[in-house]
C-alpha cells in the first residue's frame, strides 16, 4: 500500500529518467542505477535484480496509464453525449460544454497525479531497497564475524537458528537476513569439512598405532 506523498515537480523528468516512460528498452540497458555511482559499484547480480524489478515497475506503471486512459476516454465521451442530448431539452452552447469538459478533465487530472506518485514512491522504495542492501554489505566485517561466530560456537549441537533469531542477528551485524542465512550455510559446511578431517586423521593414527603393536 503506498501512500500521498509530495512528488518532485519534475516527477516526468523522473520517470523517463528511470525508463517508466519513452522507448521500451529491451532489458531495460540503459536506465539509470540506483543512486548513480553508488550501486554502479555493486555486483552484476546488484543490476540484474535491481533492472528485473524496475521492468516490473514500469510494466505496472503503463498498465495503469492505459487503463487510465482508456476509462477518461469513454467517460468523456459519455460526459459529451448526455450533454448533447440535454441539448434536445434546453440549448446548450459548445463553449458550456468545452466548460464541462474541461471540469471533468480536470478531476481525472488528479488521478493521473496520484498514478504518477505511486510509480516515483515504487521507484524511491526500489532504489533504498537497493541502496540499504549495498551500505550494509559493505558493513559486514569484523565485528559481524565475532557475533555470527560467538552464537554458532554456543550453538554448535545445534547451528539453525530461527527466522527471528536471524532477524536479530541481522540488526546486531548490520546486515541482511540473507546475509545472515549465507554465513550459518558456508559455516556449517565448512565445519562439517573440518570435523571429518579429524576423524579420517584420527582414524588413520589409530591403524598406524594398531599396525606397529
């Protein structure tokens, strides 16, 4: 649910700017990055994923303006006609119904706005998705690693922990919830590794100790 928000007057200048309107791009190659240089930075798969959902919003944006279109079209000419036919009743000048016209155009100008908000505030939430996501990567470091590896090594019997118990993590680390779900899977395997090495070492002492007795 998005809600009214004071778009910039220049909201046009953004969504062409952000590929929503103009051209179709193919793959959408060619629209703006997420907070220019910051995510230009980021990963091909920052890009891909960050251009899939930007395609989805300008599909949901365009779909919107033609039903838009579509509904002020016929509701225009209906407006037109009745007023034509109150026309057989009582005489009815051109200019009195341009005047109506342009009243009932005017209304659907406001539903145009607001179509045109919910397209910038999609816009706007992708970008700090995007952005937000970026920041805390680049904060995953040292401290992130003591904390993850403290609650593992308190854990060890049992090293899965919860939805919430990742939300939580995420917050101490100032990372992602994914982030967080990556670290216990590499971590879990890597222990894993590690604790059949010493067993196939301690295996391998045993018949060394059994061949010389």
């Amino acid at each position: 649910m998005f809600h009214w928000y004071s778009c910039s007057p220049n909201q046009d200048n953004m969504l062409m700017a952000e590929g929503l309107t103009g051209p179709d791009r193919p793959g959408m190659v060619g629209v703006t990055s997420p907070g220019g240089s910051d995510l230009a930075a980021g990963s091909p798969t920052d890009h891909a994923e960050y251009y899939t959902k930007l395609a989805g919003v300008r599909e949901f944006y365009q779909s919107e303006c033609r039903q838009y279109n579509q509904h002020r079209t016929e509701f225009m000419n209906h407006v037109v006609t009745l007023l034509r036919e109150q026309g057989n009743v009582r005489p009815i000048t051109a200019k009195e119904i341009d005047k109506m016209v342009a009243v009932v155009d005017k209304k659907f100008s406001v539903i145009e706005t607001h179509v045109k908000q919910q397209a910038c505030e999609h816009v706007m939430h992708l970008r700090s998705r995007f952005l937000d996501a970026r920041r805390k990567r680049r904060n995953f470091g040292k401290g992130a690693t003591e904390i993850l590896n403290e609650y593992f090594r308190s854990h060890v019997s049992n090293p899965y922990p919860s939805e919430a118990t990742k939300e939580e993590l995420a917050r101490q680390c100032n990372i992602t919830v994914s982030q967080v779900s990556n670290w216990f899977g590499n971590k879990r395997i890597r222990f894993k590794k590690n604790i059949g090495k010493h067993q196939d070492a301690d295996g391998h002492a045993h018949s060394s100790k059994k061949r010389k007795d």
